[in-house]
C-alpha cells in the first residue's frame, strides 16, 4: 500500500474554502464553485462534482466495505486504488472507482477520515470521459482537505421543530433534526427527521414508485410495506405523504418510515424522511406530518 506524499504533489488552487454544514475546509479546483443543493462544490460547465457527508459509524467499517467485491458489484463499481494518505487534517485513505452508470461511467474518488465513532467522507466524481483532465485536480484538492468545528449553514429551506426535535444538523440542501438536536444518533432506526433538496433537478414521474425505492434504500432496510399514502400540496409544491413499516418480520430491527416527497416545477424535489423504532412510531408519525407540513423555502 503506498503512501501519497500531500507538499509534493500539490498545485496552486484558491484559498482554502469552508463547506457550510460541515467540519471540512479544502481547495477547490479552479472552476468549482460552492453548491446550491449539496454540502460540497461544483462545476457550472461540467459535470463534476465534490461532496461531504459525515456517517454515525467508525471508519473501519466503512472503509471495510469500500473493498468488498459483492457489495462493490451490486452497486457496478470496481476498485481502482486504495492509498494511505497525509492530511492537513491528519491521515487518511483515498479510494478510486470506476462505476457503470446509464449513459456513461463515472470515476469516484473518496476520502475517508475519522475514528471508531464516526466517518467522514469526501467524494469527488466526474464522467471518465473527462477524467484524465479532472482527475489530478480534484485528487489534490482532497488531499488539502482539514477539519475544524463544522460551519454554520442556512439549508435553504425550513421546517418548524415540534415536540422533543430540535435542529441538529444543517446544510448546503439538507437538513436533520433529532431529540434534543443530538447528533450523531445511537440508532439508526431514529427518531430522526431529515429533509433534503435533490442534487440535480432530474423531473420524478411516478412518485409513489419513487418514494417507495428510496425506502428499499435507506441504510438497514430489508423490506418495506406502506400502511398509508396520500397526495399533498405543501408550500406551493404537490408531492405525495406516505409512511409504512421496514423489516416487520423482525420485531427487533422493524421501525417507521415516514417520507415527504414535493417536486419543483423545474425538475427535482425535496424529500423528508422520518425514522423510528415500532415502539414510539405513533407519537412520532404525528410529529414527523406535523413537521412535514410546516416545510417552506426561503
């Protein structure tokens, strides 16, 4: 496994710039900008992006799954390097992909920085077909990345904390909000209430599949059943209510799934999520509607 020396390999860039919501400050490559929907940067004129997310879990295991063949294959990725890197922030991994999308392939690049409590990650893509320009630029802007207190952030849009849920976490297009806006969570299954703008403004045509994937989808979910949909109209925008039960043939992992999903006239949408456990979904379904239909843009 090689290491990556930062000093010696790093171009000239802007100044170091803060991602709002985050603990992560770097260099952005000439041509990226701070963006709109996401906590991280953008190029108006390509498609390349850098991302920031911070996971509840150590970086191990994380990092454990960005080697494993199968979970790699499901998602048509392959690993191209793993290298132990030098930081301004201290140590850490740079992992590169190559993953098959419709249309055309995408090289990932991720940095993975933390310690047995939590994981952050750093993830710059672009097409391969404009790799070999993009490619070093943004691999060194990565490795200047340090961390400090994160960055205050306005979202971009509100919701009205009601009962225990208090802000926790807000960014560049997101938003989280937990008991008493503690943050990381002990259990994923929440309560949690998360609201987020889409990353591209790609139009959803049939909401109700949508929302229902993007169930499947949430990390610990195994099998999801909705008990109850309807259409809505919150803030202007239409979209569609719906909640259901994951993993209810086990009495241990089974918890609420409440979502929010309204689409902007121009493509996109903004999608809230609610989690929690069987146990203390009722009162939490009706705080998570509540906080649902409290949703404004500023």
């Amino acid at each position: 496994m090689r290491t990556l020396l930062l000093l010696a390999t790093l171009p000239v860039f802007c100044a170091v710039v803060p991602v709002p919501g985050t603990a992560v400050s770097l260099e952005p490559p000439a041509g990226m900008e701070p963006a709109a929907r996401f906590a991280g940067f953008e190029s108006k004129t390509e498609a390349v992006t850098i991302l920031v997310n911070e996971l509840a879990a150590p970086v191990a295991g994380i990092t454990a799954g960005f080697a494993d063949p199968a979970r790699l294959a499901g998602q048509k990725m392959t690993l191209d390097s793993r290298d132990k890197v030098k930081l301004p922030a201290g140590e850490g991994e740079l992992f590169t992909f190559t993953q098959q999308r419709a249309g055309a392939p995408v090289k990932k690049l991720i940095l993975a920085i933390g310690d047995e409590k939590r994981t952050i990650l750093v993830s710059a893509n672009c097409e391969v077909a404009i790799a070999p320009a993009w490619e070093p630029k943004l691999k060194a802007s990565l490795l200047t990345a340090t961390l400090a207190a994160p960055q205050a952030n306005i979202a971009g849009f509100k919701v009205a904390a009601k009962g225990p849920f208090k802000e926790a976490r807000a960014m560049a297009g997101s938003l989280a909000l937990t008991p008493g806006g503690a943050f990381p969570i002990q259990d994923r299954r929440g309560p949690i209430f998360l609201v987020s703008r889409s990353l591209t403004p790609i139009p959803v045509e049939s909401v109700e599949e949508f929302a229902k994937m993007r169930a499947t989808d949430l990390p610990g979910v195994k099998e999801f059943r909705v008990t109850e949909s309807k259409n809505v109209m919150v803030d202007g925008l239409a979209g569609l209510e719906l909640s259901g039960v994951a993993n209810e043939a086990n009495a241990e992992t089974a918890h609420l799934v409440y979502e929010l999903i309204l689409r902007e006239a121009s493509g996109g949408y903004y999608i809230a999520v609610g989690l929690a456990p069987m146990a203390v979904s009722k009162e939490n379904l009706a705080l998570f509607q509540a906080m649902g239909a409290s949703f404004s843009r500023k």
